[in-house]
C-alpha cells in the first residue's frame, strides 16, 4: 500500500478533479433532480393510499405496501442529504427539512442522528471502539436480528432520541411535539377510510413494512469489512471500510445513491448531492484500480448471506472493543 504522504498526495489530486466535476454541474443536476424524485415519491404515496380506500383486503396490502416504499424513500433519502446539506443549497432550507424528514415523518431526532452519523461514524468508520456495528444486539438470534428485528425500528427511534435529548429540555420538547405531529398526521389520513384501531395499525405498517431493507442498507455498506483501531489516513480508510452495493432501481429507489451504489464516493466526499455522486463515481473507481487502492462492489444478497453467515465474527469484533 502506497504511503500515508503519497495517500494524502493522492485524496488532493482526487479532491481537485472530484471539485472540478461538481463545479461543472448545473443547479438541475445537483438538487433539481432530487426534488423531482421527491415529488414522484410523494405521487407515489398518494397513490398508495388511494389503492388502500379501496378496502379490499388485496387492495389493502398492496396500497400499504406502496404506501410504505414511498414513505422510505422519502425517509432514508431526505434525512440523510438534508443533514449532510446537500439536499438544497440553503442551509436553513436543509435543516428546516432534517426536522420534516426525520422527527415529523420518521419519529426519529435528526439531531441525534447527525451526531451518530454525520460526527462519529463518517470519521471513524469501523473503529469498533468508536462506530460499533449499526443496531448493536449480539445476544438475538441472526436471523431474528437481521429479518425480524427490524420492525421494532420506529420504537427504537422514539427511544434513542428521546435518550439522547433529555436534558436538552427545548430540543426535547421540540422533537416529542414534531413526532407526535407525524404519527398524527399518518394516523389521522387513514382514520378517514378505516376505524381508529386499523388506523393505528396501519401507521405503524406504513413504517415498517420495509424496514428489514433499511437496516440492511444502514448496515450493509460496512459489516464484514476491516476493522482499523484507529483513524487511517482519509482515503485509505474509507475506501478500505466502505463498500458499494451493486444497483438495483428498487434498492435505489428506497435509498437513494448514497445508500446504495455510490457509498463509497459518498463516504469520501459526504457533503456531494446524492445524484452528482453518479457521475465521480467512475472516476473515483478508475483511480483506486490504478493506483492499487482497495474499491469493494457486491450485489446485495451476497452480503446479506455473508453478513448472517459471519454474525458471530461480526459481533465479537464490537464486544472486543
């Protein structure tokens, strides 16, 4: 492996043609495409909810699901460009946003999750001391964990925020008041078609349904790779942590670039709007090929597999540290 001088070289020489990229690209390019995806996904939602009045017990399923696909869309994809502020090019617009998509839509803090996210795990990728394995359980059962534990996501939010805030009695008030707004937002659209119970119930689908693939997601571009005990000169240590899950327009549709086929690019360069991350990406790869850097690509059930196959190995990693 090259040294750390000639990998500082490198992530200049990088940063300066990445730079170049991104100042060639229009305002469309950058945020206009994404608020285009947002609006089809909130089309979508509608059109979701339109397929559930039809109360039919397929229409049901199928609108629900719809529903929920469009709702973690929404979620994964907003939350996490608005809080690296790229969603949009004002900084207010993206944290007026944090609260839209995470505390109002999801019942999650966007406070608490830029400070796990943005300010423990961008920078310290994989130090099992610092970034543990994401949703950390390593007493349940593999498949319990990876494929059922998931639908307890949205109590797990509320509680994790809501730890993290306490203290903090405006910034706790604030995100109890917007969370509680959201869940009455969702609860109330479908008391119009159905009674309260059903309603209720079909709020907490609405966030669930697809939340085996969101914790993959957040898991996936990670687990299985090195574990350094400490911080690695940029480049390498991202390249070497990070992998990039192969496309898929339905992964991608629920997590945007970011979370999918472009995680690599995105870890190095986190502040880059999700779709120009496409268009570094070739040369981000180019350059780690040739120049003998590590660069990891693999279709999602392939890590799913290795990822319940080696959870044992995974886990021992975080309680040693």
């Amino acid at each position: 492996m090259n040294t750390i001088e000639q990998q500082q070289k490198d992530f200049t020489w990088l940063s300066q043609e990445v730079s170049k990229i991104i100042h060639n690209a229009t305002w469309y390019q950058a945020h206009g495409w994404e608020f285009l995806k947002l609006g089809l996904r909130i089309t979508l939602f509608c059109l979701g909810f339109f397929v559930v009045a039809q109360n039919y017990w397929l229409s049901t399923i199928i609108g629900l699901l719809i529903m929920s696909y469009a709702h973690g869309g929404i979620a994964i994809s907003g939350i996490h460009q608005a809080r690296h502020q790229s969603f949009c090019q004002s900084y207010w617009c993206n944290r007026i946003l944090g609260y839209l998509f995470s505390d109002f839509w999801v019942g999650q803090s966007n406070e608490w999750w830029h400070e796990t996210h943005d300010l423990i795990h961008h920078p310290n990728t994989n130090i099992p001391s610092i970034d543990p394995p994401s949703f950390y359980f390593p007493w349940i059962n593999r498949y319990v964990y990876f494929l059922f534990i998931p639908f307890l996501a949205v109590f797990w939010f509320y509680i994790k925020s809501a730890i993290y805030l306490w203290g903090r009695w405006q910034e706790f008030f604030l995100f109890l008041l917007t969370a509680t707004a959201g869940w009455a937002f969702h609860i109330g659209l479908f008391t119009s078609i159905v009674s309260l119970p059903l309603a209720i119930l079909y709020a907490y689908l609405l966030r669930s349904l697809f939340a085996p693939l969101f914790m993959h997601l957040a898991v996936f571009n990670h687990v299985g790779l090195d574990t350094p005990k400490k911080r690695l000169p940029w480049l390498y240590h991202q390249l070497l942590t990070t992998r990039n899950i192969k496309k898929s327009w339905f992964l991608t549709g629920l997590g945007g670039n970011a979370f999918v086929e472009c995680h690599t690019e995105h870890h190095l360069f986190p502040n880059i709007p999700n779709h120009l991350l496409n268009k570094i990406r070739p040369l981000i790869k180019k350059f780690a090929e040739e120049h003998n850097y590590p660069y990891f690509e693999e279709k999602y059930f392939a890590v799913l597999a290795a990822a319940i196959r080696d959870y044992d190995k995974v886990f021992s990693v975080a309680e040693r540290a």
